[in-house]
C-alpha cells in the first residue's frame, strides 16, 4: 500500500499500491468493490491520493509526476 483516502461519509477507502493498481472497499462489510487497473500508465506507484467533495471523483498522482482525475 503506498497511499489512502476516506471518502467524506467514511464508508468507502480507496487503496493504492506500487504496482500501479487502485482499489475501492467498502468499510462498512470489508468488500473489494472495484479495482482500477487502467487509470495510469501500469506500473507506476501511486503516491497520493484523494476523495474530492464529488463522491464521484478522486485524484491522484503518480510516481512519473503526473496527475489523474
């Protein structure tokens, strides 16, 4: 895991990892709800991470510099 963010209501965490892979759980049952492979060029760690106050938009950065939303 190299970062993490709660969303404003806390049932929802979004994980990344350094391979580049972010993951949705719901904190409320533990459950994986989806796994974004295809947001970033694989194999660039995520580094940041963060829930905008639109619940359905986060952001985050990469180990190359770069920014996605």
């Amino acid at each position: 895991i190299s970062a993490i963010s709660l969303n404003n209501k806390s049932d929802r965490l979004l994980v990344g990892n350094a391979l580049g892979y972010i993951f949705m759980f719901d904190t409320v049952n533990g459950k994986c709800l989806r796994k974004i492979t295809e947001a970033h060029p694989t194999g660039s760690p995520i580094l940041n991470l963060k829930f905008t106050d639109d619940p359905t938009l986060a952001v985050f950065s990469d180990s190359g510099g770069s920014v996605f939303m």
